[in-house]
C-alpha cells in the first residue's frame, strides 16, 4: 500500500505559506497512520501463525487480543488487566486492534513470542509460578533487557543470572522505564479507565451469556428426558389398558360365540340325559331287589299252604 500525494499546485502569493502547510500535513499523517495499521496487521497475523501465539501465555486462552510487549507475549484480556497491575517496568500492555503500534514494539514482538519466554522460564523452574511473581523475578528482568537489546541492536553484556538468582523478586523502582510509562500513559486516564469497563462489561456479558446458555440447555436437556419418561410411561399405559379391554373382549366374544352356546347346550343335555339313565338304573336295581324279595315270600306262603 502506497500513499501518492498530489502534484503541488502552483502557490498562490497570497495565501499564508502556514495554512499550505496545514491543508496538506492531514492528509500525510494519516497516509503514515495507514501504512503502519497495515504494517501491525502483517505483523500480528504472521506472529499468530505460531501456534505457541494462538493462545494466551498465562492462561492458555484462545485467540488472545492483547500483548505484554516489553515481555513480547501475546496474553487475554483478564491476564492484561492483571498485568497493567504489576506496573510498566515488569509488563508494558497494549491491545492488538485498538492502540496504536510503533516499529520498536512490533519488533520487540517479532523478537519475543509466547513459546520463546516460556522456555527461558522453565529453564529456571518458573514455568509454573503465579504471574504476579514470574513477572517480577530477576529472570524475567534479563529477559527483558535482552530482548530490549536485541531490539535496538545495542551490545547487552549483563551477566545472566544463576537458577537461584534467577528466582529472586525484583524490587518495583518507580520511574525504572521513563518510556514504558510515557506510552503506557499516551491515553487520558479517564479514557482508558472508560476503555477497560466497556471492555470489562462485554467480557463479563458474554460469560454471563454462555453460562445462562448452559444452564438453560441443561434444563431443556433434563426437561426432554422427563417428557421422554412421562411419555413412555403413557404408552405403557395405554398399551395394558388397551391389552386388557382387548383380551376382555375376546374373552366376552368367545363365551357368546355360538360354539360356546352349543357346548354350554351339548354338555347340559349330556348331563341331563347321564342323570336320567342314572336315576332309570337305580330304579331298575330297586325294582329287581324288591321283586325278588316278593317271589320268596310268595314261595314261603305257598310252602305252608302245602304242609297244611
């Protein structure tokens, strides 16, 4: 991208030479200004291609949006606001997308990176340490004037400190970085404190949002399980009422069914008919005992009629 000022008009004799320089100053600065958002952009996306750069250096969230840049780490929006805390001396912070960037401090970027602070930390067993105190320990101090050094192409001959040395916390001097603290200090207070809570209040907007959402997408999940339930419960219902006045039914049509009828028929007359010739057979029996029993007293009578 290339800024191509106009051809100079021919002066007018009349006109103030300070306004000329005024009428074509703006549009200048912001030429340059342009040229260095698109330098900054460059910077950033080809820096994110690292995948050490794709999430915050503290925390380990993705895409962050801020940057520590006397560090030359990339870190979150809830990690800078942490850091803006521990003072410019230990970490120096702007945004990615809404500060402005100077050449020193895309390089410094360009120089530092997530993975290569990390290692230099854990070669002094920091690695894992709080924040507020990896920061502030006399080995991330040389970390930091060395790739200040590189930076500026200036010779950087202090001694590099021993693991115990490296542990050792820095005592905080007020005024230690003059420039840190002048370009951390470039926006109004007022401003930047209006910034940070506009900031703040999105970032706590969204996770009141995911955590509402997750929250109402547990109840709908528990809502779905209790209709399944009530559900299945319905139609096992429906289903043993239904078998019941089915089998009720059957049951019904078969006793009436005309088969039914004529054994319910067949089975009385059978019983009638085996009564009867039960009944004839007792009879017969009776009749043949008492008849007998006649025939020998007949026989008795007619014995005596004899000897008389």
């Amino acid at each position: 991208q290339m800024c191509i000022r106009d051809s100079p008009k021919p002066q007018n004799p009349k006109t103030p030479s300070s306004q000329l320089d005024s009428d074509t100053e703006l549009p200048l600065i912001a030429c340059i200004k342009s040229l260095m958002e698109a330098d900054k952009e460059e910077v950033f996306s080809k820096l994110k291609q690292d995948k050490d750069n794709q999430t915050c250096c503290d925390c380990g969230s993705a895409s962050p949006q801020w940057a520590s840049v006397n560090n030359g780490i990339f870190i979150c929006f809830s990690c800078s606001a942490l850091h803006r805390s521990y003072g410019v001396r230990f970490s120096f912070v702007r945004s990615l997308t809404l500060d402005a960037w100077n050449e020193k401090q895309l390089a410094t970027m360009q120089e530092g990176g997530n993975g290569k602070f990390k290692a230099f930390m854990e070669s002094y067993g920091l690695g894992n340490e709080k924040p507020q105190v990896k920061y502030k320990t006399a080995a991330a101090e040389y970390y930091r004037k060395s790739l200040k050094g590189q930076v500026e192409g200036e010779s950087f001959e202090e001694a590099k400190p021993s693991i115990d040395e490296g542990k050792v916390i820095v005592e905080e001097v007020k005024a230690a970085n003059p420039e840190a603290a002048a370009v951390q200090e470039e926006k109004p207070k007022e401003s930047q404190g209006v910034l940070d809570y506009i900031n703040q209040g999105f970032t706590s907007f969204w996770g009141a949002a995911k955590d509402l959402g997750s929250k109402a997408k547990e109840k709908i999940e528990e809502a779905k399980i209790g209709e399944k339930l009530s559900s299945a419960a319905t139609t096992v219902s429906t289903t043993a009422v239904a078998a019941g006045s089915y089998v009720k039914g059957k049951a019904a049509e078969i006793a009436n069914s005309e088969t039914m009828q004529n054994i319910k028929t067949n089975t009385q007359s059978g019983l009638s008919k085996a009564g009867s010739n039960i009944s004839g057979a007792f009879t017969n029996l009776w009749s043949a005992a008492t008849g007998k029993e006649a025939k020998q007293e007949e026989k008795k009578e007619e014995k005596k009629e004899e000897k008389q």
